[in-house]
C-alpha cells in the first residue's frame, strides 16, 4: 500500500457563519404563515353520547334499605358473597390459568408498552457510532489524486442528539390516545376477568342444580317401583287388569332415561368447569356441589349510574372515544410544521493514526422544518378518518351503555319476579308437604290406601323439582346482576402511567 501523502485540512466553517437564531426564527414565522392556507376543512359535530339521565337512571343507587344495598356487589370478589369455599378456590384458580384471560392481559401489556413508546416522542435521543472502512478508490472516479487509484484506511467516531419538540401539541395528543388505548385494555382485562368469574359461578350452580335435579329423579324412579310392585300385587289379587300393569311398568323406563339424562348433563358440566380453571375435563369429576350451601344476597331494587360505573366494559369503551378524540388533536398538529433539531460533534479521518487528532474534529447543527403546504387534501381526508373513529367510537360507547343497562335492568326485574315466584312456590310445597304426610297418616291407621300415598307423593315431587329450579334461577340471576354490575370493580385505569404498569 502506497503511503498516504500529506493532506492539508479543508477550511473550516466558523460558527459565526451558520444562521442566526434571528434568521431561524424569521424561517419558522414563514413556515407558520405558509401553513396556515392548509385549511382543515368544516367543523365536524361529534355523536351525542347517552348520558344517564337518558336512560333513566339515578345518580344513586336507589335503595336506601342497609339489609338490601348493593354491598354483595361493592367487592372484588364478589363470588365470596355466595358463602362457598370450594367455589371461591375454583375462581381463584380460574383467574390464574386462563388462557383467554392471559391473552387479555398480553393485549394491556402491549397497548401500555406502545403508551410508553409515544412518551419519548419529545426526549432528547443520543447515538453513539464508531466505524472504519479499507477502502481502494477509484482512479476514475470522484476522489482526484492522490486518493485515487490507492488503497486507504478511514475512521469515523461520532455522537449525535435529536430533539423534536412539541410546538403545536402533536406528541402530546398521541401520547394521550395511546394512554387511552392502554387504559382501555387494562378495562378490557377487568371485564374478561370478571367475565370468567361469572361463568365459573353460573357453571357451578347450573351443576349443583342438576345434583339436586338428581337427587329428585332418584325420588321418582323409587316412587314408580313402588307403583309398580303394588300394581303387580293389585293384578295377581284380580284388582287391577293388563292395563294398569302395563301403565305401570311404562313409567320405569321413563324414570330411568330422565336420570340417565341428568347424569350426562352433570358429567358434561362438570367438565366445563374444569376447562374453565384450565384444567384437564376430568379433573373435577367428584366435583359436587349443593344448592342449600350457597347463600342468596340482596340486590338495588333499582338501577344508580353508580352501580353501571362499575362495569369495566362501560369504562374500556369511554377510554376509546377519549383515545379518538386525542387522535383528532393529533390530526390537527399535522396542518402545522415539524421542527425538530440535531446535532453532531466527532472525529473522522483517513488513516487511524489521525482520527485522535484535534484536526479530524467535526461538529454541526442541523434545524429542519417539514412543511404541510401542498398536503391540505391528504391532510383533511386523514382528519376526516379521525373524525369518523370518534364517531365509531361513540357509537360503540353508546351501544354498550345501552346494553349495560338493559342486562342489569333485566337481572334486577328477574330477582324481584323470582323472589315473587319463590314465595307462591314455596306454599305450594309447603301444602303438598302436609298433603303427603295426611295421606302418609292415614295409611298407617288404616283409612287410606298405599295408592294415595304414591299419588300424593308425586304432587310432592313435582313441587321439590320446580322449587330445585326457582332457586338455582334466583341463584344464577344474582350472578348475572353481579356481572352486569362490573363485579364490584374499582375503576383504577386513570391512575395507570405510563412505564409503570
């Protein structure tokens, strides 16, 4: 390799020949004049979004009543209210292994991730690079002799800064919908959260009201063999004919098919539940749970915008329209300049023998301006976009209220029915109770026969089934309410920041 010859410095540019700050200024006054013929087209009126007293409700609860408040449903977790412990451990457990739930979760983590990405829009931002290139350059080429035709070493050694700072709000409205959208998905967590704790409980009733369905068949293929072994005995006796032997010996089948069918159901639910702890389907094959451990809590008579705040669904669709109203801010900034501002100080020189010395320094400032002045069309199509995502989302916002307080509303129309149900139930089993133990008594003494006792007993039957269904109903309708009331969630994505989640 040739050696390289002495090579004397270009001149160097002193500071005092770069623009002035005067000059800089009198550019970016320019620039604002400039883009301000970008027009942003008509105002646009954004969806009205349903306020509660459009949808008739109150800004209380609505039950002054303390033995009748909506304290079951201020927590948490409100399934402890229901008094199980097997059932709190399978919600907890639920919770924990759900892969959909995960997946929500992963979704929060990514928005607040993006959330803290948008918040160094306005940092200032270092680079630090170090290279060195074995270069031949061409003897035909741009580089004259004596660089040309020979073969040199070259170095670089540079650090950098880039400040973009935030003149017309542009990062800061991003940074705004991004937290939006971050808390947002955190809501999203919380209601697929409790979600699942409503289907794990729903699950468990429906399964311990087919336990109890059961016990009941059981009764009733007990009540027709003892129809048929006293049809059996009437027909050898010549009391009864084919018939009624024949009437009799049809009901078993009947009764068997009808427990046979309750035993699959219990299997089946008892298999969803494990799926939904994330477990393997037999996991809970002894799971047997009892409708008389489960404890009824009391309900709002009436439906408070208080109570629908806790939805975490309500809250998630709010966030995104505040997220679109921030991204229509951030359409607006783009009529105005980008400025942003870098700066560079190093070392470069052939040979690296010399990138150390003082002569191989090199130093600049570099102000950009970006500006919008032929983009007005492109601009006010984007801005329109924005507009109909604030519409959309509204819409949305709107939807869900409106669904909230129609399953809440309902829930609570359903209880106040049921308990009305339970109560006319109730004296109609109580009666058939005393029904069956008359005819059970006058058997014993001889003034009534063993055929009106197992009559009767069927009337007691049917009543034990339908009391067996109005309650696992009053049970699974509290659940419901429960649910659609955001299961006592506290609404806490105001407070997220961002890194901090």
């Amino acid at each position: 390799m040739k050696q390289r010859p002495s090579l004397q410095p270009a001149a160097h540019t002193p500071w005092s020949a770069m623009p002035s700050i005067a000059f800089q200024a009198a550019t970016l006054a320019l620039a604002l004049t400039l883009a301000g013929c970008a027009s942003q087209g008509p105002a646009h009126a954004p969806l009205a979004q349903l306020a509660a007293t459009d949808l008739g409700l109150n800004g209380q609860t609505g039950n002054t009543d303390t033995t009748a408040d909506s304290t079951a449903f201020a927590s948490g977790q409100w399934w402890t209210s229901l008094g199980d412990a097997q059932l709190n451990q399978l919600v907890t457990q639920a919770l924990a292994g759900s892969p959909s739930l995960a997946a929500s979760n992963a979704r929060f983590d990514k928005a607040a991730a993006l959330a803290t990405a948008s918040s160094t829009a306005t940092d200032i931002h270092g680079t630090l690079s170090l290279d060195a290139t074995r270069e031949r350059y061409s003897a035909n080429g741009l580089f004259p002799p004596p660089l040309a035709g020979n073969i040199y070493n070259s170095s670089n050694l540079q650090a950098g800064l880039s400040w973009t700072p935030d003149f017309f709000g542009k990062h800061a409205a991003e940074l705004e919908s991004a937290l939006g959208q971050a808390r947002a998905a955190k809501a999203d967590s919380a209601a697929a959260a409790n979600q699942l704790a409503a289907q794990v409980a729903r699950s468990y009733v429906a399964l311990a009201r087919l336990i109890a369905q059961r016990d009941v068949a059981r009764r009733t293929l007990g009540q027709r063999q003892s129809l048929l072994s006293l049809s059996e005995q009437r027909t050898r006796a010549g009391l009864d004919s084919q018939v009624e032997l024949t009437q009799a010996q049809a009901g078993m089948p009947d009764a068997q098919t009808q427990l046979e069918m309750l035993d699959e159901q219990i299997t089946l639910a008892r298999r969803t539940i494990a799926v939904l702890c994330a477990q393997a389907p037999d996991a809970q094959n002894a799971l047997s749970p009892r409708l008389a451990g489960l404890r009824i809590q009391p309900v709002p008579q009436t439906l408070g915008a208080d109570l629908l705040g806790r939805r975490p669904d309500v809250v998630a669709a709010r966030w995104r329209v505040e997220a679109a109203t921030q991204g229509i801010e951030s359409a607006k900034a783009d009529f105005y300049p980008d400025v942003n501002l870098t700066a560079f100080a190093g070392l470069n020189a052939l040979g690296l023998d010399n990138l150390f010395k003082a002569s191989s320094r090199q130093l600049g400032v570099t102000p950009a301006l970006r500006l919008p002045i032929f983009e007005g069309k492109r601009l006010r199509a984007q801005l329109r976009g924005r507009q109909a995502d604030l519409d959309t989302a509204i819409a949305q916002y709107n939807g869900v209220v409106l669904d909230a307080v129609k399953q809440a509303g309902d829930a609570i129309a359903s209880v106040q029915s049921l308990q009305r149900q339970q109560t006319l139930q109730n004296e109609s089993l109580s009666k058939a109770e005393r029904a069956y133990d008359f005819a059970v008594q006058r058997y014993q003494a001889g003034l009534g026969t063993q055929i009106t006792v197992l009559n009767t007993e069927t009337q007691l039957i049917t009543q034990r089934r339908l009391a067996v269904d109005l309650q696992s109903r009053e049970l699974d309708t509290r659940i419901a309410l429960a649910s659609a009331l955001g299961g006592g969630w506290t609404d806490d994505t105001q407070a997220l920041q961002i890194g901090a989640h």
